[in-house]
C-alpha cells in the first residue's frame, strides 16, 4: 500500500472548514534514540523510544484559509522553493483537497541560542492544527501516527511528558505511535548547552540512513535500543532518576558510536561537545549528579534533579534551563 | 599450562652470559588495531593486527650484569617500585634465572613531544637484549612470541616495516607472533600530532578489557578487523595507498566506536582531537589526501604520500612527521 492510499483509507471528509485554526506542540528530546528506519516512505523506525517534551518550548502554527500558499516562519515569509517550504507544503499536500490554500504563520518559541531542532514540534503542530482547521477532531493516537509521516519523532511531540513510540509491526504504520507514559516528575530538569547552530554538515535523516546501511555496528542497535527502553521505563516506573540519566547519556554515546562506524564515518561531535563531555564528567568524578545526553548535532542536553539546578547552571553558565513539566 | 610452564619448557637455557647487551626496537602505530584479548595472561588477541614500524623512532635499551636491579629511564633512575620498574623486571624474571641482576638503561628515541607509548617499542628492546645477553640467537619469530608477553603490541615491533601480528589459536601463544609482510613502500608518510601528553585517564589494557566485557559492538569488532585487515593486505599488495589511508581511519573510528559503547563510556577523544580531526577532513574536501589514525589516547597519527609532506606540514605546523622506512 502507498502512502497516498492509507491516507485515503483514513482520513475523514473534508466537510466543515475554520477560517483559522491554531495549535502548539512542545520540542521534545529523547532519552532513548530514534535511529534508523526499517521504512522510509511511512517513516517507520527499527527501534521504539521514549522521550521528555519541553514544556512550553515548541512551535506555535496558525493556518488560515488563502488565496495562495504562504509561509511565514518566525516572523518572515519564506520563498516557496525554500526546502523547508517544499517539504512543509508537500506534507500538507497529503491532508488537504487541492482546492484548499494556506496561510501558515509558524513560530518557534524556543530560543534560536538553543539550537534545537525544530522540526518535531513544527510538524506536530502543523497536523493539530490541520485537524482543527478541517474540524476533524482526531484522537491523539491518530494524530501522532500522521505526525510520524512528516517527521518520525515529531509523532512524540504530541504530547507532554515522557512518551513512549511504539515502533509496531505493521507496513502501513498503523500501529506505530506514540502514547504517554507518564506525564510528570517534576524532580527531572534539563539545561539546553548550544555549542554550534550552524546547519549540520549531514542531515539527521542522511545520517541515520548511512548509519543504518553502512555501520557494522547497527545490527546491534535496535537490541541496545530495547534493553535502554527497559532501563528507563523501570527508571521512571521507581522514580530511580540517577538509573534515568545514566541510560540517557548510555544510550546517546551508543548512537554517535554507530554513526562513527558508518562508512564514511559521522562525527556530529565538535571540539567544545567533547569539552562539555569531558566537563559532564569530571562535576560527576566531583559528586554533582549531571548527565547529558545529544541527538544527531552537536548539542548537548544536560540532565539533573531540579535541586541541582544552581550548582549545574554555576558549573554551565551557558545552559539554557528547562522545566519539562511547565506548560 | 600456565605461562611460567611453556617458558619453561621453550626458553634455551643459560648458559653463556655476556656482560653487557644492547639493543633497539622501533615503535609501531597499528593500521588495523588490536583491541580485545581472548586471553589475559599470555596477552592473546581477538583479533590480528597490521602496523608499520617508525623507522629510527623507537627504544633503545642496553642490559649489564649488576650487583643490584638497576633501572635507568631516559638518564634518570627509577625507584624499584616505580609501577614501570615493576611491571619491567616482573617481565624480565620470566626469562632470567633468579641469580642475575641486571642494570638497565633504556631510552626512547621518540621526542617526548610526540606523546607515542612507549611499551611496545621497550618490551621489545628488552627481549632482544636479553636474548642477546644470553646469547640465546631466538630467531624473529620468538622474539616476537616473547615480546607480546610484556605487552601484546611489542610483538610487532621486533621488525620494521609493514608488520602483521597473526592472532592464533593456541592456549599457549605458540601461534600469536608477528612478521615482517613487505619492509618497503616509501610513499607512505606519517606525522604525529601531539594532542596531549598527560597520563590517560584510562590504561589501553583496562580500556580494551572494559571494552570487550561491556560493549554491545565488540561483538562485531572482529569481523570488522577481519575485513579491514584484508583491505590493508590487499592494499599493500596493489600499493594503493588511497585504501591503505582510508582502512586505517575507518578501522581507527570503528574502533574508538566499540569503547564509547562500553559501560561507563570510555571516549579518549579530547577538544583538541576532534578538532583536528574535522580539520583532516575539511583538508580532504580541499583536495589534500590526509588521513589519520588513533590509538587508545588523544593523539592523532597523520597518513599522506610523501609527495604531499609540504602541504600536510603546512596545515599542520605542530605535526612530527616520520618516515617509517629510514632505519
């Protein structure tokens, strides 16, 4: 079955149209990886994983009925051949009639400094919004499979909290993804380390399909995957957060490890995240419960029990504080 | 058997002593990297290995009967319980009989500067001294056998060149030696860049045994090196230099790769390292055709054609270069 034709076979009509509809989806990081796709065209991963969303840190879109396509992506219009534009429109292309064209106003209300992704939360919040603005009222479950099609863990950022993407079985992806777990745990922190927001020099979604096809050490990932996905759910089950942090950073070394073993090889390391590794490392060696864990960039995410907040934002005067649980 | 026993029965006995033996023996820089043994006491590999030699960079070291074990390390004595001391004349006590006492001075003819271990160019220019002092004649291949029980890398540098360290299969290491493969191909250049020269946070032989007990991608390291080793063989065979370059990098990340899996992460990478490696690859963009390779600390070895030493200097002021064929 093709893409078009699932679709096809779920969406509901279009009958009853807004004039405008607007919704938010929180940036989410995951403390298990996603990394690598068994399928491409319905973005299915290899391997389940869990994440903690950020809060009010996500993305805010608004469509608008119109006479023509229009974006506007923090505040500035974009040209329609910017690929972010092309690849936005090409996603809306699979939910709307031909008939419709948007106005989609989109801000990240994450600081640019933090150099996050954005595409999850924009994504997430670009099909809220389209289920609003057709008035389709869609399950979170449903919302989250189709948030899945733009962008794999963008099916994540559905929600708030720790969440949980099933990978399923099945070819359509109708039973990959995502659910919560568990929607609070207010000792948890994480501080946002921005060491470059330059564009990567290889896209996440090249690099893992690289990693996926080149790396001797992929076979093992899904399995390295699944046993981390057991450690932390137990962990946030037992409220064991030192168990939680340790199998973040565990799991985020395991995933650079087999990017370095593509041919050729994926260092998504600079020097200055080795420094902050090495610095993780050595507030650990001197008694300061810290861990970090980094997705496909060079970024650091520190994470810490919210009474450590002071002496962690004292050892990294850069990081940028968040409170996952705030929204 | 136990390795007191094998000695025992393959060491020549003592009967002729000289007063004074000398010795010297290059260091190596491994372009298929061992890492792992399969057996701790007789230093057995899990894999086999291939390294050049450094030409006139490497150990010299002079034994003379004594009164009292004496220890000389670059001109300046070392305190019987200096661990070095320890670890060398528990060596040495393997082959000698008790009587003999030895002064020792042993001296690297690497800069200081270049941050090279040094145990397998001194492990194996003290079994060539002793074999001297002895005047037990061992050919090569025993001096090789006997080297890689001090320190598993020191089998490969009894010789210079292109040398391969065959893994074996025997309990007893009778099969685990190294042999000369071509001595000769002197397009070949390295350099060394010196990253730092502290004392590691980790030994190698802790870090491969972390490595092998713990990392989920060790399992696959020795299909890797099984793979990589046919690469360099063959490419020593067509002189392509091309693949020699580009294996030995591969091999080093892949390697580095299986320990930051370990459990805790081992990463010998510091700032410096990884900057100078994304420097090596942009110089590749350009055009310049520079690899590296890495062993278990934060150093980089350059690889280039001898053509393009000018160049490789150029962008890497600090780099020592060496050329591995003058003796």
């Amino acid at each position: 079955m093709t893409l078009e034709q699932y679709l096809a076979n779920t969406l509901p009509g279009v009958t009853d149209i807004k004039d405008v509809s607007r919704a938010f989806a929180p940036s989410n990081i995951a403390l298990c990886k996603y990394w690598g796709k068994r399928q491409e065209e319905f973005n299915l991963p290899v391997n389940s994983s869990l994440s903690i969303s950020l809060g009010n840190l996500g993305t805010e879109t608004s469509l608008e009925c119109s006479n023509t396509d229009i974006l506007i992506l923090n505040g500035e219009e974009l040209d329609s051949s910017d690929p972010f534009s092309t690849r936005l429109f090409n996603y809306i292309d699979l939910f709307r009639p031909p008939s419709i064209k948007l106005k989609i106003e989109t801000s990240n209300t994450i600081p640019t400094a933090a150099g996050l992704a954005s595409s999850a939360s924009g994504f997430a919040a670009v099909i809220k919004a389209l289920s609003d603005l057709f008035s389709w009222d869609l399950s979170d479950q449903r919302l989250s499979e189709y948030a899945r099609i733009g962008s794999g863990s963008a099916c994540r950022s559905i929600y708030h909290g720790f969440v949980l993407w099933e990978k399923g079985e099945k070819h359509d992806g109708s039973d990959s993804f995502a659910h919560l777990i568990n929607n609070s745990w207010t000792d948890l922190r994480l501080a946002i380390l921005d060491v470059c927001s330059d564009k990567k020099a290889i896209s996440s979604r090249d690099a893992m399909n690289r990693t996926a096809s080149s790396s001797p050490y992929f076979t093992q990932w899904s399995d390295i995957a699944q046993s981390d996905l057991a450690l932390l759910l137990n962990a946030i089950e037992e409220k064991d957060l030192h168990l939680l942090m340790k199998t973040a950073e565990s799991n985020a070394m395991a995933m650079h490890a087999s990017m370095m073993a593509a041919q050729p090889t994926i260092l998504y390391f600079l020097a200055e995240s080795v420094e902050m590794m090495h610095k993780v490392w050595a507030c650990r060696s001197s008694g300061l419960s810290v861990y970090f864990t980094m997705d496909a960039g060079p970024n650091l995410k520190l994470l810490y029990h919210k009474d450590d907040e002071a002496e962690v934002l004292k050892q990294f005067p850069d990081a940028i504080s968040v409170n996952p649980f705030v929204t």
